[in-house]
C-alpha cells in the first residue's frame, strides 16, 4: 500500500456523533419533535424498470404476503381470538416455558418430544402477471390517504403535541379510521418509523391525562410490537422470549410476561416452540433415538407474522425444491459434456445443478464467471435460463460479465442469457413472466449477491418456481448479510441442505489480495506498484471531509484516470461529520454546485432513490415539475412526488457499504473517521474494500480500530428459525 502524504488544510476539533449504518427503513420526513431518529436506509435492492413503479411492486408484494399470512393464520389450530386474554396453546406455551425456567418442571415434561412431522409444502402463492395496461410507465410511490383523513389525524396529533408532519405516514399505517384509532390507542403512534416510546409516552400523556400509566395494556403491547420491530430492522426474524422480556423491561413496561400475552392473544406477535438439538450434549440410544428420561432442549420465540410466516413459507418452498427431481433437460451426457467443457469449479457447479434443484456458490467477484458459464451451458441445453440479482447495480454488473444487455419485458428472446432485478422478475416488470399457473415461466434460475436476499424476498422466489425448475444460490458469504431480517444464505451454508460449489477463483491483483485476506480475518500490507490501494491517514472529521473531497475530484482523476463520476465514496453512517449527509454536501458544492432549488436538488445530481426499505436505486436528478422530481435511474425515468422527495431521495456521491452492496466502481473512496469505530466489522470492511475494480483510497482516522475489526469484530448474530424449521424436511448432505 502506498500513503499519500499530502497534510489537509483545514482542521475540525469539534466532537462529532457519527450515525452508524443500521438496515431499515428510510428516513421518517418530520420526526417527532423531542428528536428525529428514523432508521436511515440502507441496502442495495432498488428495481430499475420504469413498466411497474417500485411503490406498486411493493405494494404487490406486500398483498402476496399479507393473502398468505391470512391464510396461514386460518389454518392454525386453537386460534386466539382478538380482544381476549391469552388462551390455547399460546398460553399452555408461556406457563410450560415459565415452568422450566423457574425449574418447576423439566423441559421434557412440559413439552415432550413429539415425532417431527413432514409438513407438505403449500400451494404456491404466484401473482398474476400485470397486464399491459397495468405495466405502463407510472410516478413512483403509491397513491397516499384521503386527505381529510390525513387533516383529522393532523389534528389528533397537534393535540397531543406530536408534530403534524407526522399526519400522512400515521393515515397511511393506521387506514380511514386512523384518528379515531390514534384517540383510543395514542401508543400506535409508535407504528410510525422514527418515533420512539419516550415519544409516544408523552403523545399518550398528552390525550389520556391521568388514566395514562406506564402499565396500561395498551402501552405494553405497543412496546412489545415496537421492540420486535426493531428487532427485524436489526435482522432478526425473531426474538427468544427471555431476551424480549428483559428488554420490556428495560423500557419501563412493569410486566412484561402479560406485555407478551397480550400482544399474542390480540395476535399482533406469534410463539414459536423450537426444538434444540445441540450436537455433543444428548446421550442417545442404540436406535439413535434420544435416550429415555432426557430433557429435551426447547426455546420459545416471539416474532413479527409477517416474519415468522415469510420464514416457515420459505423452508416450505426451498424444501419442494431439494425433494422433488428437476426437469429432465438434455441428457446426462449433455450435461456432462458441458462440465467437461467449463473450467474448475465451473463444471462442478454445472454437474450440480443437473442433478439437483438447489444448488449453492460461494465465492469473491471472479467466481461470477462461473454462474455465467453455467447460464450459458443451460441455454445451449434448451433450458429457459435466468439470472437474478436484488438490485440495478449487480445486475447491469452482471448483465456486462455476459456482453447482454439488461432483458426489455416480456423476454430478450432466447439467443442470449438474461439478467434482471428480483423485484423486476417477480412483478413481471422484467424476465420471463409467468406460466399459466402463475409460475415463473422458466427452468432454471441463478440469484446472484444472494446474501442480499432476506426471508420475504426469498419465500415470494421460493413460492413462484414452477416444480421441477432448478434454483441456484450464488454470493460471497463474507459481505454483508441483507437489510431486511434473515440471513438466508448463511443459514442454508449452515444447514448443508443441499450440494455446495466453493469457487476456486481467487480475484486478481494487489486489491483482490487484501479483501481476500480480511475475508479470513487478517488485515495485511499488500504490495500496490500501480497505486491500487493507497491510505490517507487524516486527524479527524473535518480533515476527512478535505481529503475525501480532494481525492474525488482532483488525486484519483490526475493519478489514476478514474473520473470523478465513476468514482464512489463509502463510509460506515449517514450522520456525523463524516457521513454521508456531510460528505455528499462538501462534494456537491465541489462537483455540481447550485442552490439546491428542487427540495435541495439540482440538475446534474447524483442521487439514490429509495422507493422502499431496503431499495436503492442509483441514479441523476433530470429536473424538476409539478409532478414531483424527475430522476434517471439505470437508465429510466423515474419521477419522484414532491412529498415522497425529502423521505425517498438523498445525495449519492457518497453511500454507506449497505447501500453500495452489489456494485462495483473503478475508484472507490472508503471513509474511516474515528468516530465511527464501532460500527466498524470484518463484513463491514470486507465488502466496502470490496466495491473497488481498479483503485482504493482508504481515508483513515481509526488507527488500530480496523485491524483490529478485521481480526476480532465478526458478523453480528442474528435470531432465524430457518435451519429449525428446514431439519424436519430436508436430510443434510456431506
């Protein structure tokens, strides 16, 4: 690594807050007025095509989910009804898990060790393909609420003291009857994304007067909902019962056993008893059969419907999958004379898939030539072949890895492997369409970036493949897990449920040494003879800030050719005095100043879009009307809503590695001020260092901070049943 030595020319000693980098959802417009917290977005995902606008696909997506989850509710037995206290088998679960935990009882007697059932996999829920009408270019975002529903419960929220601003998001959640809602349950204002309990307490405090106390019901189960909540944006798809109690009460709830109870029993939450069996720590017979009289490991969870049942749907779907034979396409000998044609683990990757309906890839940016190879062989075979990535960036990146350009609907036709967006593929707005039966109208599929994918993205794909279709799973899994709860990918390594292709391709040169290296923990000085990797060693923030600045527009370009528009910034949060809300203002006012007259935007901005939690589209602002903010987005128009802009639309010279997960640019500036040590990982730093093809600068202020990340600070745990609920279906491979 070569230092550029170059001192800065302003110095800033002010004490500064980074905000780090945390999955969720975008920026609440308006916060509460104690504070304004709101999650920050984060997380590549954003779908490109203008035929469907990304609000309506979110929507679609979301009435998939919520028809299954209806469903699904339907068919459970003892069913709690709303209103009433906890009942059935929800509350025989809290007192067995009560029982053992005050060791009244052991866990083999509370909950006996039924044989594991084989659960069918459901019908699959496969949307009907949008009609051309529906496919027509539209404004992103969905229709908003009536606004005389949005002036009463403005009105509801002046009286209680909340900012009205909060109006429209609180309409939104809460439906036609949001005000009266709001007046008999003031803590549903805790729906809102950024609003906190200390918040909704003083809301509630402010309409209820004195019948308002730390122990109503109703405050219980909001900060039960609103707990869970956070926890999905943290990435879990659920949370033990003993870690959710002792957080409620940490929040002040009093009780927080009948907080749970009463969240299960109005079923805003669901129980789950998960079997543990540890390997090394159950004596068993000579059956294989656990022993008679051993107590069988349990632990209850509590999590989100929406989560939960994402999560069963897909160990369903993925279960189908792995059971069933895939299609009979070509012959052994044509398969096999393919992987005899492919290179290394290419061809092992080929004689996978022909034998088995789900496959997993692992490997850095030169193993994507192996999926390539592969989608090429299936379409010399006759095999309807698509690859899928969540987001614009690793699909264009992909799409030019193949020489094809990104697929127009309905197809590109048959010549040529596709590439498209996952969300694109399931709206119908890119790919294949749907079959008939509303399957995917297609014979083998490759997600690439799949540890991107989270539990709902992965349950709509797993549900929408026709049977006997193939799925291949392909990512590096040292980079960031996804913005949306789960860890899919993770988990399916973790479960040796089907074959496993490691990629053999290590990527080149001095930049694929050092990630190759901080992959496996250690953080070492590469030789960079063309000024591949240079470090920027700064004192703080705002000497940070002048570098970054100094190295976009005038070092990188002068020294190694890379233009300043294809050069991206990345550092770990988006406030603070180094994060991306500073930097992208200090690098617009040097590479495309202007008074910011469109909501602080002007033409020629770089932008990121976000139309949904956990989407980002990259893309520059065009210019602006009455229909809201024109953008160019992967080459399409999207046009903005003048009210959705200060929530959806933010500056992207510079994004957080989260947001950039999926691309890769010639030049990469990777920001390290010294406030923002502790959101600093190994995966964090894997995949920010990983974004850059040609050339990194590391602008760094933590010193011994990121060896020390790189060797110590692992991927942050995340709770999931989907290894739990896969065990009773799948048998695990060697």
């Amino acid at each position: 690594m070569s230092t550029e030595p170059e001192p800065a020319t302003e110095d800033a000693t002010d004490a500064v807050d980074t905000g780090s980098e945390t999955p969720g959802t975008a920026e609440t417009a308006g916060a509460a007025s104690e504070a304004r917290p709101g999650g920050e977005t984060a997380g590549d995902g954003g779908e490109a095509a203008a035929q469907v606008s990304e609000g309506e696909a979110e929507l679609a997506a979301q009435r998939i989910e919520r028809e299954r989850i209806e469903r699904r509710k339907a068919e459970k037995q003892a069913p709690i009804d709303a209103g009433g206290k906890l009942s059935g088998t929800a509350a025989d679960l809290l007192a067995a898990v009560r029982a053992v935990e005050s060791g009244e009882k052991p866990a083999a007697a509370v909950f006996g060790a039924p044989e594991p059932a084989r659960r069918p996999a459901p019908e699959p829920v496969r949307p009907p393909r949008p009609a051309p009408a529906e496919r027509a270019t539209a404004p992103a975002g969905p229709a908003g609420p009536a606004p005389e529903t949005v002036q009463s419960v403005g009105r509801v929220l002046a009286e209680g003291g909340a900012p009205e601003a909060l109006a429209p998001q609180t309409a939104a959640l809460l439906g036609e009857g949001a005000a009266d809602a709001l007046r008999a349950d003031p803590w549903q204002l805790l729906r809102v994304g950024g609003v906190r309990p200390e918040q909704a307490d003083g809301f509630a405090r402010a309409l209820l007067g004195a019948e308002c106390g730390p122990d109503d019901e109703r405050r219980g189960r909001a900060v039960t909902v609103w707990l869970l909540e956070q926890a999905a944006l943290a990435g879990h798809t659920a949370l033990e019962l003993p870690r959710l109690t002792a957080t409620l009460a940490q929040r002040g709830v009093p009780d927080p056993d009948a907080a749970v109870q009463s969240t299960l029993a109005e079923g805003e939450a669901l129980a789950f008893q998960d079997a543990l069996d540890e390997p090394g720590t159950r004596p068993e017979g000579t059956d294989g059969e656990r022993a008679e009289g051993e107590e069988r490991p349990v632990r209850v969870l509590i999590g989100l419907e929406r989560y939960a049942l994402a999560e069963e749907s897909l160990a369903d779907g993925l279960a189908r999958l792995v059971n069933s034979a895939p299609k009979q396409d070509g012959s052994a000998a044509d398969w096999e004379q393919a992987a005899a044609s492919a290179q290394g683990s290419a061809g092992e990757l080929i004689r996978a898939v022909a034998a088995h309906g789900l496959v997993l890839h692992t490997g850095g940016e030169a193993s994507l030539a192996e999926p390539a190879a592969l989608l090429h062989a299936a379409r010399a075979l006759g095999l309807r072949a698509w690859a899928a990535a969540p987001g614009p960036l690793g699909r264009d990146r992909f799409a030019a890895l193949l020489g094809a350009p990104p697929a127009e609907p309905p197809s590109s036709g048959p010549a040529d492997p596709a590439v498209v967006t996952v969300a694109g593929l399931l709206t119908g707005a890119e790919g294949p369409g749907r079959d008939a039966d509303g399957a995917l109208d297609l014979d083998l599929l490759v997600v690439l970036d799949a540890p991107q994918l989270d539990v709902e993205a992965g349950a709509l794909l797993a549900e929408s493949l026709p049977d006997g279709a193939r799925l291949v799973l392909a990512g590096d899994p040292a980079v960031l897990w996804s913005v949306g709860p789960g860890r899919v990918f993770a988990d399916l390594l973790a479960a040796r449920a089907c074959p496993q292709v490691a990629s053999r391709r290590p990527d080149p040169g001095p930049l694929g040494e050092l990630v190759s290296g901080i992959g496996i923990g250690e953080l070492s000085q590469v030789e960079a003879p063309g000024k591949e990797v240079v470090i920027v060693p700064v004192r703080d923030a705002g000497e940070a800030v002048h570098r970054t600045v100094q190295l976009v527009a005038d070092s990188v370009p002068r020294a190694i050719g890379v233009p300043a528009e294809e050069t991206q910034v990345i550092t770990p949060g988006h406030g603070g005095a180094a994060g991306t809300r500073a930097l992208n203002a200090a690098l617009k006012e040097r590479l495309n100043p202007g008074p910011g007259r469109f909501g602080g935007f002007d033409p020629g901005d770089r932008v990121v879009h976000t139309p949904a939690p956990g989407r980002v589209l990259p893309g520059r602002v065009v210019t602006a009307d009455a229909d809201g903010l024109h953008l160019s987005c992967a080459g399409e128009t999207v046009v903005v809503p003048r009210d959705r802009v200060e929530g959806s639309v933010r500056h992207g010279w510079a994004l957080t590695a989260h947001q950039a997960l999926g691309g890769r640019w010639p030049a990469v500036v990777v920001v390290l001020p010294g406030d923002a040590v502790q959101a600093l990982s190994r995966p964090w730093i894997y995949t920010a260092f990983g974004r850059a093809a040609r050339h990194l600068s590391v602008v760094h202020g933590v010193e011994q901070a990121l060896p020390h990340a790189v060797a110590e600070t692992p991927a942050k745990p995340r709770t999931t049943r989907l290894p739990t609920l896969l065990a009773p279906q799948i048998p695990t491979t060697d």
